[in-house]
C-alpha cells in the first residue's frame, strides 16, 4: 500500500477535506471517523475512507512533529543514540510506548542497550543505558522473583514512578519475574525471558513476564560466562547428567589446550578457534553463561562440545607426531598405549602430572614413580652440596 501523504489523496471521493492547517487536518479526521461508521460494514467504500484516516492521521502528525536537521549520534545517560534511516512503521517507541512512524518521524536506537525512541522523548529518558550495567555489575539477581510488596513501592512504579494498582486503577501494576517489583504498562510490556534464578535453583526454562528493562538487561547478559554452578547450588550436578557431561568434556579441553599452545600445526590450524563462542571453555571448567545452561538444556552444547573434542584428540592422538611424542607411558604397569591426561581411562598424579592407567593408579599403593624419583634427585644434589661445602660456609 502507496502511504504517501500527497495532498491529493485528501481530493478523492467519499467527502471532500480540504487540510491545510492542524485545525482543519482535525476536524477532516472527526469528520472521516464519522463516515466510516455510517458507511455499510466491510464495503470498499468504507475501506477506503480508512485508508484515508491513516493519510489524515500521518499528515496531522507531521505538522505536530516536523523532522528537523537532528543530529546522526546523540549521548544520554550513558545510550549512544543512532539516528536511524529506517522507514518501517512497525516499530514502537519505549518511551511512550506508541508507534514510530518512520515515515515521517525522526528516531533514534541506543547501540548499547537498542533503547528505542522518538527523537521528541529523547529528552523525557530518565533510565540509564542498561549495558552501562552489565559492564559495571556483571552479575544477576539468584533470588526467585525477590517480591518486596507493591506497598513497599508506595504503589508507583519501580521505573517511572507512575501511579500503579492491582486493580489497574489508575494503571494496572505488572510484576516483573526476574526483578520482583512492579511496573506500569508503559515500563512492563509483558514480554517474557528465561529467568537464570529459576534455571539454577529448579533447572526450569519456562519464559515469565519481565519489564523492559529487564528484558534487555538479560538479552546483554545471556552469554557472559557469571554463573559458578557449584558455588550456587553444587547439587545441581546430582540431578542433571547433562551437567556433569558437560564438565567432564571442558576438563578434558583444557588438559588440550596446553598441547595446542606448544604445537605450530595447531596454531596455524588454529584449532582452538572452534571455541571462540566460548572463550571460558578454553579458561576454565566452572562458569557458565545462561545460554550455556540453555544449550545443555536443549542438547545443542553436548553435540558441538563432543564434536569439537572428537577433533582435538584426533589431532593431538593420531594426526601430529609433535603432539603424540607429549604422551604417557605408565610407569607401574609398564604396559599398554601412549597414555594422554584426557583419556577417560587414565589418572593423573596431581603433583607431577604424570599419567597412569586408572586401575594401576588407584590400586597402587605406592607414590608416584616420577615423584620418588624427582625427590631423590633433590635429596642428592643437596648431599652434592653439603659433601662439597662440609665446613658450611
């Protein structure tokens, strides 16, 4: 459909409205309303003249809010704001919470947070860039729905202010799950988002009702690596498999990981880039993102994880003779393969790194053979050092 808002489209049949002022654009818009309720339900006539308020409508809000040379980068508590080029109408402003018209309205978006407004409620902001948050706080609320009581917020809401009510009198008040507070429709548009508290305490993925900023707060956090599950709730191991799947293959990267750093082949392959999404994989065993806890959810971590340790052992196991020069003999049976840390029959000694095959390890009572002999050796260069120095000095 042609929205241009020509002057001719105001000449056409079904009345004549004549709009060259706000006045006029006002009572032509009453006057079309009027018709488009005498005219017969669904005809084309009454089709028609629709499609004419819209034109009425847009033209009144051009002259109301002309667009003006506005500035192509805007900074506001913290939101770089981008003029956007955009002239989609299905956007909507989260100021005001009405439509942006972007064929006749300037607007902006916040490249941190993707706050979005028009350019006339730049000015009525009064929430900070969220992503200022993420950088500064990093960090969630692990509280379920920490619900302190719309008394408690002497009924207004928790962002703007408003006047709010449980019986939507004057505005309806809309609890936010994630937060626990409440917040008016203009704040609280109930979208909804996975809840990490409810992940880590109860491993439940349902979506809940969220408030704006709310909302955006956890889009920007969803893949910062913040959680250490066995901190929060070490239990959670015991009653998700997925979960100690997931662990056991991050341990075994990074007892990989110290191979690739040392080895050109993998370097240039670059074979630790497979993980760039995650970058604490190849840190640490124990933080986790919220998208993380969802892939595990899902299956997709444990697919793309196996896949990708499939590929590191096959390179450091078969494909590079650097790499398989790095293996273990063990030394208790002396029996058996090259052993390598990450081999699910293995053990490793946690003071020399040494590997041993597991059922030799654990039913060894004896140290370790590297061990013993590094502590002999040590115990002989100091008898080399007090037989040539007997005096001491």
């Amino acid at each position: 459909m042609d929205l241009g808002l020509a002057e001719d489209h105001f000449s056409r049949p079904v009345g004549s409205f004549v709009a060259s002022d706000i006045e006029q654009l006002k009572m032509a818009i009453e006057e079309c309303k009027k018709l488009i309720l005498e005219l017969p339900e669904h005809s084309e006539r009454q089709k028609d003249t629709v499609v004419k308020l819209i034109h009425l409508r847009l033209k009144l809000q051009e002259l109301k809010d002309p667009e003006e040379d506005e500035p192509n980068l805007r900074i506001l508590l913290e939101h770089r704001f981008s003029k956007e080029k955009s002239k989609s109408v299905k956007q909507t402003c989260d100021k005001c919470s009405t439509i942006i018209w972007g064929l006749i309205q300037t607007w902006y978006t916040c490249t941190g947070c993707y706050y979005r407004c028009h350019s006339k409620c730049m000015n009525l902001i009064t929430k900070p860039c969220v992503r200022s948050k993420v950088s500064h706080q990093s960090e969630y609320e692990l509280s379920i729905c920490p619900e302190i009581g719309l008394d408690r917020q002497d009924y207004r809401c928790a962002e703007c202010r408003t006047p709010i009510s449980l019986r939507g009198v004057p505005s309806e008040a809309r609890q936010c799950d994630y937060t626990g507070q409440y917040y008016c429709s203009t704040c609280h548009w109930n979208d909804t988002a996975i809840i990490p508290a409810r992940v880590i305490h109860n491993w439940e993925f349902e979506p809940r009702k969220v408030c704006r900023s709310s909302l955006r707060y956890l889009a920007l956090m969803m893949s910062r690596p913040v959680l250490k599950l066995k901190e929060i709730n070490p239990l959670l191991f015991n009653f998700v498999e997925e979960l100690v799947e997931i662990r056991k293959l991050r341990q075994d990267i990074l007892l990989m990981k110290p191979y690739f750093i040392t080895c050109k082949e993998a370097m240039e392959a670059r074979l630790l880039l497979q993980l760039q999404d995650r970058q604490h994989f190849v840190e640490n065993d124990d933080m986790y993102s919220l998208q993380d806890l969802i892939d595990i959810s899902s299956g997709r971590l444990s697919c793309s994880l196996t896949e990708i340790h499939t590929t590191f052992a096959k390179h450091i196991k078969l494909d590079c003779e650097r790499c398989q020069a790095k293996g273990f003999v063990c030394e208790l049976c002396k029996e058996g393969d090259i052993l390598f840390p990450f081999d699910s029959h293995t053990s490793v000694c946690h003071d020399c790194s040494a590997v041993f095959h597991r059922d030799c390890y654990y039913d060894n009572s004896t140290t370790c053979p590297r061990c013993a002999r590094m502590t002999e050796r040590k115990q002989d260069e100091v008898s080399d050092v007090k037989d040539a120095n007997p005096s001491g000095n």
